[in-house]
C-alpha cells in the first residue's frame, strides 16, 4: 500500500523540525509567503521550506508522512 504523503509544510510541521515555538513558525511561514509572492491562502510546499532555510529535502523527507 502506497503511503501518503503531503505537499504542503504547516506549523506544527516547522515546529518539529526546527524546535521552535508556534508563534516563531507562523512568523516564518509569513515571510515565506512574502519571498515567494504567494496570497494568504496559497500554501508553501516543503521544498520552498527547504530552499527558504537552507536545508536539503532529503534531509527532512523521512519526517514527512
């Protein structure tokens, strides 16, 4: 069985990744939305996460699911 797995980075998921607060990961998904031109209910998508802060996807692939 195929897993699923999801396109889009929330806050909860930022939170887990870099362990900080909530307020730091809207904050940051706030920014990123302005650096990539998107509308408040368009959605960052983990590789413009990656790209934003500098990390490679492999490395956080294996805490998506």
């Amino acid at each position: 069985m195929r897993r699923k797995t999801r396109v889009s980075v929330t806050t909860e998921d930022i939170q887990f990744i870099t362990g900080k607060s909530k307020r730091y990961a809207q904050n940051l998904i706030a920014k990123m939305k302005e650096h990539y031109n998107k509308e408040k209910y368009q959605l960052i998508t983990f590789q413009e996460f990656c790209d934003y802060i500098g990390i490679k996807y492999s490395e956080i692939e294996h805490l998506i699911h």
